[in-house]
C-alpha cells in the first residue's frame, strides 16, 4: 500500500525525459546534477540537458584563495561536459573570479566549435577588470574556428575593443556563424582597469573579412560604446554584411561628451560606407 501511494505522488519521475531534461535547466545547475542521486532513474537525466548555465554562485565564496576557486570552477564545467552526452543548444558562462582562465576557456570553446548543434552562447565576466582573452587556435589573427557554428542563432560576448586580439577573436567567432540572428557585445567599459591598449595595427575590417556572411542577422547590440575607432569598425563591419538587419542598438558609455554622441550619430546615419540593410532601425541612447 505504501509503494502504490509513493509511486502515485512521484509523478514528475513519469513524465517524458525530454520534459525531466526541460524542467532541469530550470534549476541552477549545481541542484539540477544532484539530482542524479534520487534514484537509478534519475541518476543520468541531467546528462541530457539542453541547456548548459555556468556561473560562480555555487564557489565557496569564503574559500581565500583564487585558485582554488578557478579550480573548482573550470573543473565544473569540464566535468559535465565530458559526462554530457546530449546535444547542447544553448551554452552560458558567467564569471566573477579576479583570475585570468585563458587556458580554459580557449578548451571549452573549441569543444563546443565542433558541437553542431549549439543555437546560444553567452560568454560575459562580471568582473569588469579582467577580461575574457579569447586565445588564438591557430597562429595570426584569426578568421574562423576550426568548425563553422551553424546552428548558433545567438551570441553574447563580452570584448574590449582595444585589444587587438580580443576583436579578432570575437569576429573570429562571428564569422564562423553565418545563420546569426542577434550578436549582443558588452564593451569594457573601464579600460584602465582591463589595461588599456591602442589598437595601433588595426586590421582594415572590411577587406580582412571580405568573405564574411550574415545573411541571418536582425538585431546588434553593443553596451558601453565609447566611439573608439575599432569599435565603429567593427559596426560599420556588421552593418555591411547583414542585408536582414532591423535593429542596430548602441547604448554609450557615460564618459561619452554629448558632442562625441552627436558626432557618432552624424557618422552612423551618414551613408558613407556600406550598408547591406537600407531599412535598420540604428538607435543610440544612454
């Protein structure tokens, strides 16, 4: 009597596991993998999961040292994806740690560069004085990863437009994402803290990534634009390859000068350079 009244109150273990693997990625992932210890049922469901959120809550945030704490952090994400075997459709990493994991992070991308079926990728570091430093998968600047990102609809990164490689790793990333629908940037938005670096050998964008396709794309997103030069390359970039584009969004940083954001509004509504979509919506606001 007591195993028939159980086994009508665990319903949720009956439900399809496409439906179990949903309901998971609603829980933060550390609470989603403890799952496995409910019962033989449950010990693999979360392995599943088309959804992937990473972040530093779960980092015993009393624990002094921060390598330890990069440890634990990248050996996380390590550890679930070498157990994960489903695919990955959205992919999300958010760090707060006042330790570079270059290394790491480089391994991460590349595993999920030949993933073909990731549609979301959210790269941001909260903390704003350290960076993101996409490294470099083969010598040069680079143009593309080793495998194109079809099914990658959405983009998130976090960039500091004076970095050279920074840039060319990002637009690495982009162009190997030709079905893109929205590329949402977060600029440094203090550079002395990042350590600021003139661009000094930068690239002429629009002939270095004359093969660049974004054919897909309707939405550009770019917070704590400061009209540096690479920065509106880079638009004037996005701007030329993207014949669908609806909405080109630029939120300023707040040292920009009413004068400088009246120039960037002269300079983007100019038809100047080239723009593959006649009809976007270019807004700048603070």
């Amino acid at each position: 009597m007591m195993e028939v009244q159980s086994q009508s109150l665990d319903r949720i273990s009956t439900l399809p596991q496409d439906t179990i693997e949903k309901i998971l990625t609603l829980l933060p992932i550390q609470d989603a993998l403890r799952t496995s210890v409910l019962s033989k049922k449950w010990r693999h469901c979360w392995k599943g999961m088309p959804k992937l959120v990473f972040d530093d809550k779960y980092l015993n945030s009393s624990s002094s040292s921060k390598e330890i704490n990069k440890y634990k952090f990248v050996t996380s994400i390590f550890h679930v994806l070498l157990l994960h075997n489903g695919p990955i459709l959205e992919f999300s990493i958010s760090i707060n740690i006042d330790t570079e994991i270059v290394d790491q992070i480089d391994q991460i991308i590349l595993h999920l560069s030949k993933s073909k079926n990731i549609k979301k990728f959210i790269l941001f570091c909260l903390n704003s004085g350290f960076g993101i430093r996409l490294k470099q998968f083969a010598k040069g600047s680079m143009q593309k990863l080793p495998t194109l990102l079809v099914h990658l609809r959405i983009l998130f990164l976090d960039v500091c437009f004076l970095k050279q490689d920074e840039l060319s790793y990002a637009l690495g990333v982009i162009n190997s994402a030709p079905n893109l629908e929205k590329i949402k940037i977060e600029s440094c938005w203090n550079h002395k803290l990042c350590g600021q670096q003139t661009c000094k050998d930068l690239l002429d964008l629009q002939d270095y990534y004359l093969g660049m396709k974004l054919d897909h794309l309707e939405e550009l997103e770019i917070n704590s634009f400061h009209n540096y030069a690479p920065e509106m390359e880079f638009v004037k970039l996005v701007m030329a390859k993207s014949p669908m584009l609806k909405k080109a969004r630029i939120k300023l940083n707040s040292d920009v000068s009413v004068d400088k954001e009246n120039k960037i509004l002269r300079d983007l509504l100019r038809l100047t350079f080239p723009r593959a979509s006649p009809a976007v919506d270019i807004i700048v606001e603070r």
